[in-house]
C-alpha cells in the first residue's frame, strides 16, 4: 500500500508540476517578453481562467502527504519553513498583482504589478526547484554534529545558505540546489512558453518560440552536465537504474520529449509541442523518485537512516481508508479542472479591446 501512495503523490505532484507549472512559466514569458500593454493582456488572458484552480492541486498534495505520510509531513513542514513561508508569499503576491493590475489606470501602478507577476513567478519556480534539489541530495536529518544528532532523528533544520558549498550541514540553498533551481526555472519557461502560444494568435507567439527555442538548447546542455553531477552529490543515484535497465527508459524519453517540444514548435504543431513538455516534466519528476527510491528524504549523515515511504506512512487502515476518500476526490478535481479547460478552449485574439477583464 506505501508504493501505491507513493505513485499516487508522485501523481499529484506532477499534475501541480504541469498545470501550475504552464502559470509560473507565463508569468515568466510576461517578465522577460511582454513588451507592452498587448502582450501584456495576452499572457495574462492565456492563464486566466485557470490558475487559481492550478493551485488546488497543491493543496491536495499536501492533505494527502500529512494523510499518508505523517512523518514525512512534520519532517518537511518543519525543516523547510523559511521557504514555505516564501512560497506562501509569492503565491499570494501573484494573485494580488492579477487582482490589483487593472485597479488603476495607471502606467507606474501596472507597471509595478506586472514586475511583481512575473518576479513571483520566476521565484516560485526557483525555490521549489530548490527544495527539489535539497530532496535529491539530501538533508541533516537529526541535526548531526559531531556524530550526536540535535534532536529526533526525523527532524531537521536547515539554513536558509552557508557557504553554497557542499557539506555534511549544508543550507537549502547550496550549489547544488541552486543548479536544480536553474533547471526547473528553465523547464517552466519553455512549458509556460508552449502554453501561451497554444492559447493566443498573434504574431507575438513568434517572439516567444524564438525564446523557448534558445532556452531549449540551454536546459539540454545542463541535463548533460547533471548527468556528471548528480553523482557527485549523491555516488548511489543511479543504483535503481543500474539494478534494473529497463528504467533506463524513463530519463530517455523525457529528455526525447524535450527535443520534441522545439521540433514540433518549430512545424507549427502547437499542442503537440506542450503535451511533449509536459511529458518532459513527468518524465524528470518520475526520474527522480526512481533515483532516491525506498527513500524520500535521504539522510546526509550516516546517524540517521532516510525517511523512506515505510517508516513515514500512515498504518494500513489509514492508507485504505484514504484510498477510497482519494478516489472520490480526484474525480471531482480532474472533472472539474477538463470543465475549466473545456469551458476557455480555443485561442483568444489578438484585439486589446477585449482585454479589459483577465480574470
């Protein structure tokens, strides 16, 4: 029952990762490309029906992991509670700069929020890549100093950087973290980019395949360098791969979907282009709970073991019981997120006139 909670979080996290991910990616696309008040209400119209329900399937992940993995839970609410107290704020200053943008007619006041949109974003993007990357690599569970653990063996604390060097204490923000950061910032950004152009017609989403081409070629070079780093930080990653070959398949079409999303960018076939991305996110996410599977949270010291699916879950009766309440749940949430998406299909126009409301 814990490897299909297990499947069934990794499930979750995904469909955030791919729905909430086209929004931080938009918001990114808006940051660096929106040129002026065009632009602008394009990007924004092209997430607008949709984000703040995106954000529903984060809540859902996080009820279900306090449900089946209690543990694992406290461990992560306590030892990652500077940047969850950042995720809070950035979630909550992109919906105020949607909410307040149009308040004023103004240039400075919406050119205030509009820098507030999409910096959001790109920071939202960067430190879940780096709470990413601390589960990758590990944290000091126990608080470890001198062989003499801190405090109970699942707790951890974590400041928010050291040094930005490797060690057996490190901060949440490290080198490694950082680059994992970087590549979940630049594979949001050509998500978000295949997003927007699906959803508009205008000569603008010329500019944004332009852009996602060449941030393509960018995320593909650092895949290859984190093929070189990934042991350098944690020797064992490649242990459940090695122990069985045909796992080996998973990071292979996942890197393949990402050269699909530019080719088929590049042919015009739109919605292809953002299926592949998506699958490119899927696939890396899949990857990595391959990676670091029994665990979940690997241990930096040799005091503490890791926290694994099994030493962090619920009991049996709970994980039953919760199985039956999920069904019914996800049902609901997937009905209602293909409503959304089925209600505001089809691109928006290129005529600022219609721009007046985003939201």
């Amino acid at each position: 029952m814990e490897v299909t909670w297990l499947c069934i979080m990794a499930f979750m996290f995904i469909m955030y990762a791919i729905l909430d991910g086209f929004d931080f990616g938009a918001g990114m696309i808006h940051l660096f490309l929106a040129k002026n008040e065009k632009e602008s209400m394009l990007i924004k119209r092209s997430i607008g029906p949709f984000w703040d329900g995106n954000e529903v399937w984060l809540v859902a992940s996080g009820g279900l992991l306090f449900m089946a993995f209690p543990k694992l839970y406290a461990s992560f609410f306590s030892g990652f509670y500077l940047p969850l107290i950042f995720v809070l704020w950035l979630i909550m200053g992109r919906g105020i700069s949607l909410e307040l943008r149009n308040q004023l007619d103004n240039k400075v006041w919406k050119a205030l929020w509009d820098k507030m949109f999409g910096i959001s974003s790109l920071l939202l993007a960067l430190i879940f890549g780096i709470a990413f990357g601390n589960i990758l690599r590990g944290v000091n569970l126990g608080g470890v100093e001198n062989g003499i653990s801190a405090y109970e063996s699942h707790f951890f604390f974590s400041p928010l950087w050291t040094d930005l060097a490797h060690s057996e204490n490190p901060g949440v923000i490290d080198w490694f973290s950082l680059f994992i950061g970087i590549v979940a910032v630049l594979a949001l950004i050509i998500h978000g980019g295949n997003w927007v152009i699906l959803k508009i017609e205008s000569p603008f989403k010329k500019n944004v395949s332009r852009f996602i081409f060449k941030i393509t070629i960018a995320i593909f070079l650092l895949l290859i360098a984190s093929f070189f780093i990934l042991p350098m930080v944690r020797p064992a990653i490649y242990g459940n791969f090695f122990d069985n070959k045909a796992l080996l398949l998973i990071p292979f079409l996942s890197v393949s979907a990402l050269l699909l999303s530019a080719i088929f960018q590049k042919i015009g076939k739109e919605l292809a282009a953002f299926i592949s991305s998506s699958l490119f996110i899927a696939g890396m996410f899949v990857s990595a709970v391959i990676s670091i599977y029994p665990a979940v949270l690997p241990s930096t010291n040799d005091v503490n073991p890791d926290l694994t699916i099994f030493n962090t879950s619920a009991s049996n009766y709970g994980l039953n019981i919760g199985l039956t309440w999920w069904i019914a749940g996800i049902l609901l949430i997937s009905g209602y997120t293909f409503m959304v998406h089925w209600m505001y299909r089809g691109k928006i126009a290129d005529d600022v006139n219609i721009y007046k409301q985003y939201h």
